[in-house]
C-alpha cells in the first residue's frame, strides 16, 4: 500500500532543518509521496524510515545529471505515461554527434554552430544541450583531442561513443569532473565500463540486443554500485524504437520494474531531413530522454525545438510573461497605451505587431494568471476594475501625458467600467485580431496629429 505525505511526515526527524533542499519536512515528504525526490536526501532519517519509506518514495524513473555543473543537463524523473496526467518534467535534450575523424577545422565551424545556436520563443531561449564525440578511429589520440576539441568549442556536456576502454577512460580524465555520460556498456564489457564509471564519477549508458538482455544488464551495473545509468534503446527503425521506449517507460513507471527505471537515449541519424525531422518528433513526444542526431540544419532544428517547447510546457501552467509596462520601440510620454493578458503568446503576437506598425507604445501587461483575454475576462481576470488598479500601481500615469487607453476588441464590454475605475483616461476599443493593429495603431496617431 503506498504511503501517503501524512504517513511519511511522521517517520521524519521532524527538524525542518531545510539541509533536503526542501523548506520544510512536510513539504519534503509530500514531494517523497509524489515519488519526487528520494529518502537519501535527508541527512536524519532514521533506520526505520529507510525501511518504511525507502522503496515506497523511490522516483520510478532515476534523474541523471550530464555535463559541467555551469551547464548541466537533466534528464528522467518522470512519474507519468501522458503529459495530460500530470506534466513531463526534463525537456527531452538534443545531442549532436561528431567524429574523431573530422578535421581539426570542421570540428572547430561545428562546434561554434552549436555553441551560437540559439531559438528565442515566447521568452525562452531554445538551444541545444549535449554533443556527442563517437571513437570511430577506435584510436585513443584523435578520440581524446576531438573530445577536447568538442567540449571547449561546444560548451555543453558531451557523451563519449567508443567500443576502446582505453580511448574512453583518457577520454574521461581529459574531462575528469565534466559528467561526461560513457557510452556504453553491454554484457561483454559490463565490468570494465562499470569501473570506469565508478571511478570518474560519470554516468554511464546501456545497450543490449533486447529489453530482457538490457534489464539484466541494467540489474548487474546496480550490484556492480553504478546508479547513474542511461537506456540505449534504439533499434533498427523507429517503430522498433518507439515500442521499445513504451515497454520500457510502463515498466518502470506503471510495474516499478527498477531495472527500466531510466532515462532514454536514442539515436536519429543517417537521414534525410523530412525523415529526421519525422522520427526525431515522434521520440520527443514518446520517450527519448535524450535524442542524438547528426545535422545542424535550421529546417531540421527550428520544428524539433518547437515541438520540444509545446510538449514539455506543463499544462496545468500557462505559459506567462512578467506583469508590467513594456517599452516597445522609442516609446516617449506621448506615445499611445496599450493593454492585454500576461498570456505568452498574446504578449508575443501583440508586441510584434505593435513592432510592426513601426509605431513606439507602452504595453501594459495584466496580471492575468496566465490567461489569454476571453479566458480572462471570463474568469473575472481582465476587469476593468483590475486592469484600473493595475495601472495606477505601476506608476504609469506618471510616466506618460497621453490619457489614452486601447483595449482588445473582444473585451469592448469592459470599457464602461474602465473609464468609471480610471479617471480622466478615455478607452479606445482596439481590432480584435492582432494582425489589424498595425494599420489601427497608424491610423490612431493620425487621429491623434
């Protein structure tokens, strides 16, 4: 039977001591109740509750850390199958591949496009996260230089891909305290790869013909101590691939099968683009925790990103802006107000067109909870009261002479009560649609002129 906050709470040192990273002990066991975090964090808990609630609060799926600690990647720690249950947590993270057979100055352009790659998306940077070096030299010096190479040109964590114990553990003392995450162990080199992980600290990846052979393995790297481990589940083809990611993802989370209690790594190489593109977005949404791919492309890169960003948003949370007066352009004392929701993509979609119009405004953005305007409004959000009390305290009347006020169209109904709660401003009722601002916004400054 599981057990629940309450039940735990009272097997805890009850000190609130805050040394679990967690304020409190009821906050921390309510996070072991929801299988968010693990007993090991206390430094107090007591025999009694190491054996009470340590199997029960265990995460069904491990949280594995790659990379340097400035730009450490996390990755599993999930407790759910569909995102509509609960949230995913950690992002799936892009890895693109490279060789030890590339030359010093194509590693060199590579790793700079990586390093610079960046998407900007309704407030969030999108970039990518890890680098993969694969020994295919099987030689120990090119694998160690290109991985140097890789590393400081990136700036990301890397994955280090050989079949040579010896290239990989150079490899790992050239990176010795980065987490590079060892890729990978199998039945026949179990041992060795569980040495060198164990040795340097670092995560370490496993592959096996079949889920049966890759659970034993996964169960012999536990006894050997190794618990940072990393599931290679790709197959032959992503149909393969995405029924070995379901099976292995139900097994740990819905059977408690702790030997596929992991994160994900699969590979999307080799392709063309449509069909990378295709695959990869198909691992995002089911399961890949980390996704290895081989092209730079922006039309590869640009649809990956965007689909990563919709999946792993949570959907109990809007995405939200800060609440606050926006500057948009050369906005002066005189130039014209404009309100709406603190929704992301309203804020987005709004602010650009206002952009576009070439027009310099103020855009005052509503604490809304993240809603869009009819949502707002509906709820009783985006009132004419609220949106009154809003400006008043953002000191906006002292920072502007225009008294005008635009509001969206669909929110027109409100205007009566604005102009009641916000004296001496008059409430002009804008498009509804924010592709009709800018001409609206230019034919407001000549009525204006």
């Amino acid at each position: 039977m599981a057990l629940t906050g309450l039940d735990i709470f009272k097997l805890l040192p009850k000190t609130n001591c805050g040394e679990c990273g967690v304020p409190t002990c009821m906050a921390f066991a309510m996070k072991l109740a929801a299988k968010n975090a693990e007993l090991a964090a206390c430094p107090y808990a007591s025999d009694e509750a190491k054996a009470k609630i340590g199997a029960a609060s265990k995460p069904p799926m491990r949280l594995v850390k790659i990379g340097p600690a400035d730009c450490e990647v996390a990755v599993g720690n999930e407790t759910v199958m569909f995102r509509h249950e609960k949230t995913f947590v950690h992002p799936t993270a892009f890895a693109v591949s490279f060789s030890d057979g590339q030359s010093a100055e194509e590693l060199a352009h590579l790793t700079a496009d990586v390093r610079e790659y960046c998407l900007e998306r309704v407030g969030e940077e999108l970039r990518l996260e890890l680098a993969l070096v694969e020994n295919t030299t099987g030689e120990v010096a090119p694998f160690v230089a290109a991985v140097k190479a890789v590393a400081s040109g990136t700036g990301r964590g890397v994955i280090l891909q050989s079949s040579n114990p010896a290239a990989l553990e150079a490899a790992l003392q050239a990176l010795e305290g980065q987490r590079p995450l060892i890729h990978a162990a199998t039945p026949e080199n179990v041992d060795a790869l569980a040495a060198l992980a164990l040795k340097y600290k670092a995560p370490l990846a496993a592959r096996a013909n079949s889920l049966d052979a890759l659970a034993a393995l996964t169960a012999r790297l536990a006894e050997l101590g190794v618990q940072d481990i990393v599931l290679d589940l790709s197959a032959g083809n992503v149909a393969a691939t995405l029924q070995m990611n379901t099976v292995a993802r139900k097994a740990a989370l819905k059977n408690s099968f702790e030997p596929m209690g992991y994160p994900v790594l699969n590979f999307v190489t080799g392709q063309r683009l449509p069909d990378l593109v295709a695959d990869a977005a198909t691992l995002i949404c089911k399961y890949a925790n980390i996704l290895v791919v081989d092209s730079l492309a922006y039309q590869a890169l640009l649809p990956m990103m965007m689909l990563r960003q919709n999946i792993y948003t949570d959907p109990q949370k809007p995405i939200q802006v800060e609440p606050k007066v926006y500057p948009i352009g050369e906005a002066d004392e005189n130039s014209p107000v404009l309100v709406t929701t603190n929704f992301s993509l309203t804020y987005f979609i709004v602010s650009g067109e206002v952009e576009n119009s070439g027009v310099p405004a103020h855009l005052v953005i509503v604490e809304c909870e993240g809603m869009s305007v009819l949502t707002a409004w509906a709820a009783g959000k985006f009132s004419g009261e609220k949106i009154a009390a809003f400006i008043k305290s953002s000191g906006l009347e002292q920072q502007v002479k225009t008294r005008r006020l635009i509001i969206p169209g669909y929110v027109a109904q409100i205007s009566g009560e604005l102009e009641e709660s916000l004296s001496g401003w008059e409430i002009v009722v804008g498009p509804q649609e924010a592709s009709d601002l800018a001409s609206f916004m230019k034919m407001q400054v000549a009525a204006v002129a």
